[in-house]
C-alpha cells in the first residue's frame, strides 16, 4: 500500500506531462493514466547515444527536456543531420507500427530527458483507445509534409533561402518572433541546411549588412521580417 501511494504522484507528474503532447491532446484522464503507466522516463547525457540506426524499434519517445539530433552517415563517414527534436516532440515512431529497425540515429544534444513508450504496451493501449492512434497518424502525416518542404528547400532552393526560411521557423516557437537563440553551434545548422561553415557565414554577414538580421554569437535579432519572408521564398536580396 505504502509503495503504491508513493508511485501516484509521480503517476500524476507523468500524466501531466503526456497530456501536453500534441499526439496526446484532448484524451481522457483515464486514458492518460492508461499512458503513464507504461512511460519510462529516461535521461541522456550530452553527446550520448539515444539509438542507432538498424537497432530493434522497441518503442518510441518523448523529449521532455533537452534536445535530440536525428541523423544519417554516410558509407563515407560523413554525417547528416534530418531534423531537431525539441521538447513535447516525437521521434522514432516508425517502428511501433512497422515493427522494424530504428531507420536513422539519435544522440541528445544536450542533458536530455525523454519519455519512452515501449512498442508491446503502447500497441495494448490504443487497442483500447483508438484516439491516440488517430492523434498520432495526424501528427506523423503533418512530419511526412515537413520533410517533403525540406527536400524541395535543400533541392530547389539556394542557401540564403535555407538560411531564411530556418529563421522564419525558429522565429515562431519563440515567445518573442523577432528574436531567438540558435540551440546548434553553426556548423551543425550549416549541416542541418545542406552547406559548410564557411558559406553559412557569408550569408550571416550578408543578411547583416542588408539589415535583415543581426546577430551576437548564437542570439539572432530579425530586423526585417519582411525581407526575410521575401528570401525564404527565393527572392533575391544580395
């Protein structure tokens, strides 16, 4: 008795959290307990591997806290990063329904916590609660349209509009629209972008002296969201 009363409050703490993913919005509390009791909390240090690519999918997770990088190498070495993962986010979904392999890699990217939903328990929960399958195919529909923005950008588009299009992105998960703080160092957003270093940096001073822009380490300014909304769509300003 003692030992279940002491594992409600943190129960409850689970719950509360689950009920703030978007993929979990709007479900009854019976059905957020019925999540909470199969979620394992997990916490990764920074740098340190959350799953590799080919690895069994045993289930997916949840940042709480933190930030993941997603990403592919290739036979040459090389690493490329697909995608950021932020607080209330999924990844490695895929595998619950396909019951594969994880299809990229995933490292914290700093101190990171997560939530972690394993394939056989989550699969007997939405047997019994067809709205968390319906609110996660709906959220995985919405992922499949953002990387098929993502191809057409690193294919049709030229950096600056990457570069552009990134901070219009950015801008709008900040309380503030115009300004924001870059969680990557720059020669992982040049990766992330499909550049090197060096050509990312000429843009940043580009976008300076046009007086789009300006920026102090990792802490970026929009000074002319006009113009940076004219560059994400392929207008050129420099």
């Amino acid at each position: 008795m003692v030992k279940e009363e002491s594992q409600k409050p943190e129960m409850d703490e689970k719950a509360s959290i689950i009920s703030a993913i978007p993929i979990f919005k709007g479900l009854q509390e019976g059905q957020l307990s019925d999540l909470a009791g199969i979620a394992v909390e997990k916490h990764f240090g920074k740098g340190q591997i959350i799953f590799l690519e080919g690895d069994k999918g045993k289930g997916f997770f949840v940042v709480c806290l933190g930030l993941v990088k997603i990403y592919k190498i290739s036979p040459e070495g090389k690493e490329k990063i697909l995608r950021l993962v932020k607080p209330h986010d999924i990844f490695g979904p895929v595998p619950v329904f396909s019951g594969e392999t994880y299809p990229a890699n995933a490292d914290a990217m700093k101190p990171t916590i997560v939530l972690f939903f394993p394939h056989d328990g989550f699969i007997q929960v939405i047997r019994s609660s067809p709205d968390i399958a319906i609110n996660m195919l709906s959220i995985l529909s919405e992922r499949l349209r953002q990387f098929t923005i993502q191809v057409e950008d690193l294919s049709l588009k030229e950096i600056p509009s990457r570069l552009a299009a990134y901070f219009l992105h950015v801008s709008k998960e900040e309380s503030r629209n115009d300004a924001f703080t870059l969680e990557i160092p720059k020669g992982q957003l040049a990766n992330l972008l499909g550049t090197i270093p060096e050509t990312l940096s000429r843009i940043f001073s580009k976008m300076r002296e046009a007086g789009i822009i300006e920026s102090e380490g990792n802490k970026i300014k929009i000074l002319d969201m006009e113009s940076l909304k004219n560059l994400a769509e392929g207008t050129k300003l420099f």
